[in-house]
C-alpha cells in the first residue's frame, strides 16, 4: 500500500503537471498555435475528466458499479443551460463568467439532489441490482428530459411536461433539447474546475470518510462491527460524484450551441466507465490520463472511426481479464517490489 | 376491442421477454453472474437468421436451426474466454467485462452488416387471423411467440427436473463447492447452461424480429436490459420467474405505451424495475438468500 | 495443563440472579446480561436459551464443539442476526432495537473466526478504522482541510502507534495487512477491536493456528489488555489451555444451549461437560 510520502508526492505531480499543462496549453491558445480541433476539444476534454474522476469515486473508491453517471451529466447540463438562459433574458445578467458560475453551482446541486433521491433507494442494493437500476434511472432521466420543456418570459419560467406550448422564450425543447445557447464555457473555467474536482475527491479520500468509504467497500460486515454506517458512507461518494457530474455537464452544455437530451444515454455511461478502467479501478490520476487521451485519441485516429468502439470493448475485457489474473498480480508486486511482503516477514522472525 | 388487441400484444411481447430472461436467469443462478452480452447473442441470431433466409435462400426451420447453432458456439466461446477466467474475481470485474462483450459484439456486427437496419423477411406464409368480425387481428407472428414461449417453458421445466444436467444445473447454482465433490463437472455443467441460453436467445432473436422487422446492431440491447428486468422482476434463479416476470413486463410496457404515454414507456418498465428491487428485492418468486459472517 | 502457570483463581460471587460475577465487580452494572436469548432459522433453533451475566472486568469462555452456536452467539451479541427470542443488555441499557452499527458506538467490539481484516489497507489505516467513531471529523472538514482535520489526523496517528505497542507492532504501522504473517494478522484484528473503545471485548478463537509459546504470549496480553483497559473480554476458544488458564467463568455449547456454566475447575470436573466434549481426557490424565 502507498505509504504516507508516495501518497504526497503523487497528489504534487498530478497538481504540477496539470497546471503546467494548462498554462502552456494557454500560451498556445494565445499564440494561436494549437490546432482547431485540439483547441475546441479543450473544454469537452475537462467536462470528461471530471467525470471520470467522480465516476471512479463511486466504483473505485465506493466499489459500486454505476451505470447512469451520464445522467448526472445531463441534469447538470440542462440546468445549467436553463439557467444560463434565465439570468440573461429574465434578469439581464450579460456578465459571462458569472452566470457560468451559477450554473455550474446550480447544475451541480441539482444533480447532487437527483443524487441523493437516487441514491436513498439505490444504495440500499447490492452489486448488479445496484448496476441496474443505475441504468434504469439513467434511462428514466433521459426518457424524462426528453419530454420537458422550458421557456423563459420575463423573469418566469416555464416548464412543459409533453407540451411544448410555452410563452416567452425557449430554452428546452423536449426532444431537440437546447438550442441556441449561448456558449459562456471557458477553458480556464474547465481548469479550475478539474482542479477543484480534484481537491474535493483526493481530500475525501485521505480523509476519515474517505477511509470509510474503503473500509465499506472492502469488507462490509468488518466495517459495520466498527460502528461505520455502510449506507451512509456510500451515500457520501455517491452524491459526491454526482454533484461533480452536474457541474461537469453545466460546463460542458454551455460549451455546445444545440445539446440533445438523448445525449447523456447509456453510452455515454459506458464511455466514462472505459475511462475509468483504463486508467485504473480506484486511480484518480489515471482517470484524468485515460479521459484526455481517450477523447483526443479518436479524433487523431479518425481514419479507425469504425473500428475504434470495437477497440475499446476489446481493451476493455482484456485489461479486466489480465488485471484480475493471479499471475500477472504476482509479476506486477515482484516488478513494484512491495516493502510489505518480503521483508516484514523476516521483522517477524527475527 | 383496443384492450384485448394490447392484452395480446402485450402477451407477445412479454413471451420474448420471457424467452429473453430464462438465458438471464438461469446463467444467474448458476454462475452467479449478470451475462450483459446476453441481449447481444439475440442480435446476432437474429442476424443469421436475416442472412440465412435472404441471402442463401435457405427454408426457415434451417434458418432458425443454423441461428440457434451458431448462437451457442458463440454463448460456450464467450463463457470460456471471458468469464470462465474470472470466477473468483468480483463481481465488478465480471460486470464490466460483461459490459465489453456487449459492445464487442455490437460493433463486430456493425462492422459486418453496418448500422443501416435491416427488414426482416417473413417467414411464415400464414395469414392474419381475424377475430370478432374482424375487429381483432392476431398476426401470426404473435400466436407463434407465445406458442413457442409455452413449449419453451414447459420443455425447460421438464429438462430441469427430470433430466441428469438439469438436476446438476441445480445442484451447481445451488452449492458450486458441494457440486464439484459430489463429482458434478462444473465447468460442463456452467457450459451447458450458457448453450441453453443462447440458443434460446437466437430463438427470442427471431420471433423478436418477425413481430417487430427492424434489425440493427442495437436492436439486442434494449430487450435485454428489459428482459433482465423480467427476471428479476419475476425472481433471479426462478424458471416460472422469468415467464411471470416476462409477460407481466410485457403487457406492463404495451398498457403503458398506449394508457400513459408512448415516449414515457421505457420509463415506465425501468420504474417497475426499481420499484420491485426495493419493495421486493428478490422478486415475485425469487427465495431470499442469506449471508453467511 | 499442570505445564502451564497456575493463575489465581478469580474468587466468584453470586450476582442478583443465578449468575456469577468476580468480586470485584459487584459494585458495578454487569456489563453484559442475556435473558433467555435464542434464535431460530425456520425451525433450527441455532440458539436456544442462552442467558448470562458478564461482570465489567471479566474474562469469560466461551467454549463447546463445532457447530454447537458459539459464533452465533457473538453475532447475534453485535446485532449481525437479530434475536428472535430473549433479551440482551450492555451496562443495563437494552440492546433491542439496536444495529451493528449501534453496537460498535455502544460498546461491543469483535474479531472473527476467519479474520476480517482490510486487506488491501496498512496495519495503520485499519487500526484508524477502529478509531472512526472515537476520534472524528466530518466530510467537509476532510476536504477543505480545516484545522480540526490536522489535529484529528494527529491523534488518530499517535492513538495508532500507542495501541499498536501493545504488542510490539509499532514498527509495522506501514505494512499491507494482507501480507502481515497469519499471527500478526490476528493480532491487528484485536488492536483495530480495542481501537473502538469497547466495554466488552468479543475474541473469537485467538489463538487459531498459534504454536503454545504464541498462545501464552497472547494470554499474557489478554490479561494485560484487561488490566489496562479496566475491559469485559469473552472468548470463544478450543484450546483449552488458553481456556482454563485465564477464564474466570466459562460457559460450555451444545447443540445450542448452555450444558454447563461455572470457574475452571467446576468446568473440568463436570461429567456432561466431558461426555459431550472433553471427551478421554481426563481418564488418560488419572
């Protein structure tokens, strides 16, 4: 296991390298030196780091298997849009940074709502009837978000269930979801908030909560007989990683003109969640490497368009066939030369 | 006369369902494992079925026969090259290779019949039977499907309670470790159970698309997350659960459909799903397991 | 038996109800008392009238075949299986409706049979989880950082280290529990109990696959945890050396009931006690 000072210096790199990358990727912006598509993939790029690294939360730190994390997402951009959109007509709010600001906020604790009332029932579950009915909320939610409309009119807003004949302006529009948004999503906001994503899942987990968290997921009924409430600990990742998610979605919806709410679906789910095992179950650095090159690397291979899904389903059941393999696991502790196993036992004997 | 064309209907669909849930829970109750692909191995039946009939002109029993072969390999392959390495591994790692399987199979068959849906013959030279002076028609497709899920059900029943891999299917979802002693072959045992499966998983294949012609590399997907539903719904490891929980799902999504709302029916199903797993967590006729600290 | 060291006898006196509790201890609420305890699993009465009275510094025995309820008894004493019949109270207080995770905060702590430890954490981070509810902090203290946070984590660090002296694992803070040698293992899942601050300290087989100088070295520290921490110990056990040499009061399993309740000697020397578990011993021994 890391001992306290890998832990550190692990944490320090990951900040150093991603703020160095982001202000030279800022230089470049300015010298206009990067190349378009790199340059408007900036922001998605941050959108889905955020999203791995929460989404690992819940299944590598929690250890529940969520299959509806892009529905946070879609949530958090459709409030986020919405009320983007009300500041500026409803109350004439021109400031760019600030109504991204709020809608992030927003589209973050709405999501982190949904979290929780999903959550409540949910995490009372286990394993793959947890995996499930994440995905059949997922499901209900884009199935829903597909059905609501919403206009602005004045400093009202409207809402719509099925009915699309609303006063003032349009913002959702049932199944063509948002249209012309005014995109107020900046990269400099998607850094801060891979930042701040960063902080909070990193903090929570060299934490007391977060060592919970672990215990819950590694030996469930050892941890309740030390006083620690299963359902609650896992409530805290769960919302956690919601809440993340929605500020995540807010930041990517502002980032699109036109956003459909069929979006966010199961697919998407599953992106993350190849982003997640790639980079490693429970490695928060790993994350942010897989969810970067994983959303740059299609575009620089597009020539394998057809054949990059297929790649990755392969990756996928090959990383999780050779990662739980018990002889690779053998060669990989011989390769690291874990300080636990060799030299304890000779402390014992001794 | 609208309500008994839904009852029928809904019938229907539910006995796909139901074909669709006993590949689920069968493989659940003996490897303990949601086999996600499951949804896929309809697919590519259905697929094979599609080329088989329009491309080599074969007759339509050879269709569904060569499907149901083929969909077996392909369940006994998937088993041993994916699953069968990670029986002790957790159940998350299985999941999401499970997951991987899914997606390989969907665009391994998106690169070999692309993603233009495809328009199922029909193979049966049958006609609409009409009922109270024409007022209900029952397509033929619809009498089959449920005609096949009760031989089906029946078929498995016996085999499960009469035949020697039956009983060591039982005994091998009931206590692997016991099993294995008792000088059961487990792993031939699991094998069948994943050939079962996927054959009947290329018959749900076919009667899915005889009733609803649109076939596309997606087409699995949903059904099988739905009919997973049904046999959780209906009880994991239940036989009778999965016919149960099949056609009650079924008619559940076609009254919701035309009662409630048409885009809200994929909502509606997942609702009952969740609505069951926390009032009812072992489902209709599921029996409750205990661990042992 | 005439090997290892003779320990005083605890002198045991009658306690307001059939039990006995060591002298010492009769000023003070037992700390455990069972009334007619049981469960039933669909007919099987697994457990069946269990009642007893624990004094607050007692060591107890637990003892009685395989299969004969011992492990039941301490999962439904920390509320793992609910008790479908009888009463239990800690210090008096009723433990009805309470959950595991009652317990733990009230006062019981537990090792297992096949050792429960975090396996993939270090020696340190599992004592820590023995100290959550003991030392503490909330979540957003954690992720901000706030000043309760360093000194919470300070405490827990130093907390760790003095437990873990106990029994000379100090400098092992940093190692993976799951590769820590089978004795030291069993050993840390006794440190992470007495991390909860328990009032009764639950043992299930300790000893299990000890050499006798481990047993004794365990013994020792049994009786030293007791001294120290002023804390109830029940074990369950089948090395009867461990058993006769530091129990104070034992209470023989059957198939579920009590057979026999008493000090060692009474123990020994009791013809059902024998027939139904010590078996030839005591002729060879004659």
């Amino acid at each position: 296991m890391k001992t306290k000072k890998s832990r550190l210096i692990t944490q320090a790199v990951t900040y150093g390298v991603l703020i160095l990358l982001f202000v030279i990727l800022t230089i470049m912006i300015n010298n206009k030196s990067i190349s378009r598509t790199l340059k408007g993939q900036l922001i998605p790029i941050c959108s889905w780091i955020v999203m791995a690294v929460s989404l690992n939360l819940v299944v590598g730190i929690s250890g529940e298997l969520s299959l509806g994390h892009a529905g946070f997402m879609g949530i958090g951009a459709f409030t986020g849009i919405i009320v983007s959109g009300w500041l500026l007509n409803g109350f004439q709010m021109e400031d760019p940074t600030l109504r991204l600001l709020l809608a992030i906020l927003a589209g973050g604790i709405i999501a982190g709502i949904a979290g929780m009332l999903i959550g409540i029932p949910v995490l009372r579950l286990r394993g793959d009837y947890l995996a499930i009915v994440t995905l059949a909320f997922g499901e209900i939610i884009k199935n829903v978000m597909n059905c609501v409309y919403v206009s602005v009119d004045g400093q009202t807003l409207n809402w719509g269930f099925l009915d699309g004949n609303l006063p003032g302006t349009l913002l959702l529009n049932g199944p063509m979801g948002a249209v012309k948004v005014k995109t107020i999503a900046t990269f400099t906001a998607g850094f801060i908030l891979v930042m701040f994503s960063l902080i909070v899942v990193l903090n929570l987990i060299n934490s007391r909560s977060g060592r919970a968290i672990m215990a819950a997921r590694d030996n469930r009924i050892a941890a309740e007989s030390m006083g620690i409430n299963i359902t609650k600990y896992k409530m805290m990742a769960f919302v956690t990683a919601s809440v993340l998610a929605g500020m995540a979605g807010a930041l990517y919806g502002l980032s699109m003109a036109t956003l459909l709410p069929t979006k966010f679906s199961f697919n998407e789910s599953i992106n993350v969640l190849v982003f997640v095992v790639l980079g490693g179950i429970g490695n928060i650095p790993g994350s942010i490497v897989s969810a970067a090159a994983l959303t740059i690397l299609p575009e620089k291979l597009r020539f394998l368009q057809n054949y990059r899904m297929l790649a990755y389903a392969i990756l996928l059941i090959l990383v999780m066939l050779l990662s739980n393999n018990p002889m690779v696991k053998m060669l990989v502790r011989k390769i690291f030369h874990r300080r636990g196993d060799d030299e304890s036992r000779e402390e014992m004997r001794a | 006369m609208v309500f008994l064309s839904n009852l029928v209907n809904g019938i229907s669909l539910g006995s796909i369902y139901a074909i669709i849930a006993l590949g689920y829970t069968m493989v659940y109750g003996i490897a303990k494992m949601l086999n996600f692909a499951h949804g896929d191995v309809i697919m590519v039946g259905a697929y094979i079925v599609f080329c088989a009939a329009q491309y080599w002109n074969l007759p339509p029993a050879v269709c569904i026969l060569l499907a149901m072969l083929v969909c077996t390999v392909l369940g006994i392959t998937i088993e041993k090259l994916a699953y069968k390495p990670l029986r002790q591994a957790t159940s998350l790692a299985v999941l999401i290779t499970a997951i991987g399987m899914s997606y390989l199979l969907q665009n391994t068959a998106l690169l070999i019949w692309g993603a233009n849906p495809k328009v199922f013959p029909s193979l049966f030279a049958l006609d609409t039977i009409r009922l109270f002076d024409g007022q209900l028609s029952i397509k033929p497709e619809t009498l089959i499907t449920i005609t096949a899920n009760i031989v089906i059900m029946t078929a498995l029943t016996l085999f499960i309670s009469k035949t020697k891999t039956g009983k060591a299917m039982r005994c091998v979802s009931e206590d692997r470790g016991a099993a294995e002693l008792m000088g059961i072959n487990v792993n031939r045992t699991i094998s069948v159970t994943f050939a079962i499966g996927s054959a009947l998983a290329a018959i749900a294949g076919f009667l899915l698309c005889s009733s609803y012609p649109m076939l596309m590399p997606t087409t699995g997907s949903m059904p099988g997350i739905k009919a997973f539903t049904a046999a959780v719904f209906g009880g994991i490891g239940s036989i009778p659960g999965a016919m149960l929980g099949g056609v009650l799902l079924g008619l559940i999504e076609i009254f919701g459909k035309a009662y409630i709302s048409t885009e809200l029916g994929d909502a509606i199903v997942f609702a009952v799903l969740i609505i069951v797993l926390l009032v009812r967590p072992t489902g209709l006729l599921g029996k409750p397991v205990r661990e042992k600290v | 038996m005439s090997e290892t060291k003779q320990r005083q006898q605890t002198p045991m006196v009658p306690y307001p109800s059939k039990s006995f509790v060591p002298e010492r201890d009769l000023g003070n609420i037992p700390v455990l008392e069972c009334n007619h305890l049981g469960i039933e699993f669909g007919g099987l009465k697994a457990v069946d009238d269990f009642s007893v009275i624990m004094g607050r510094t007692e060591i107890g025995g637990l003892i009685g075949p395989n299969g004969a309820g011992k492990t039941t008894i301490f999962n439904l004493l920390t509320k793992v299986y609910q008790p479908t019949h009888g009463t239990m109270m800690l210090e008096g207080k009723d433990m009805g409706g309470m959950t595991t995770v009652d317990v733990s905060k009230a006062g019981i702590a537990r090792t297992f049979q096949n050792i429960r430890l975090f396996n993939n954490m270090t020696v340190e981070e599992n004592v820590r989880i023995g100290l959550h509810n003991q030392i503490r902090y909330g979540m957003f203290n954690g992720i901000l950082r706030l000043p309760k946070y360093w000194k919470a984590e300070k405490e827990q660090h130093e907390k760790t280290l003095e437990l873990l002296s106990i029994f000379d694992m100090a400098g092992m803070a940093d190692e993976r529990a799951g590769s820590l040698p089978y004795g030291a293992q069993r050993r840390l899942e006794i440190v992470r109990a007495l991390a909860t601050s328990p009032k009764l300290l639950l043992l299930d087989e300790p000893a299990a696959g000890m050499n006798p100088h481990e047993t004794e070295e365990l013994m020792e520290n049994i009786i030293k945890i007791r001294d120290q921490f002023q804390i109830a110990i029940l074990l369950i056990e089948h090395d009867m050396n461990l058993v006769m040499g530091i129990c104070e009061d034992i209470c023989v399993l059957n198939f579920g009931k009590i057979i026999a309740k008493g000090t060692p000697a009474e123990i020994q020397a009791n013809p059902a006690v024998i027939e139904a578990y010590l078996g030839k011993r005591k002729e060879a021994e004659a």
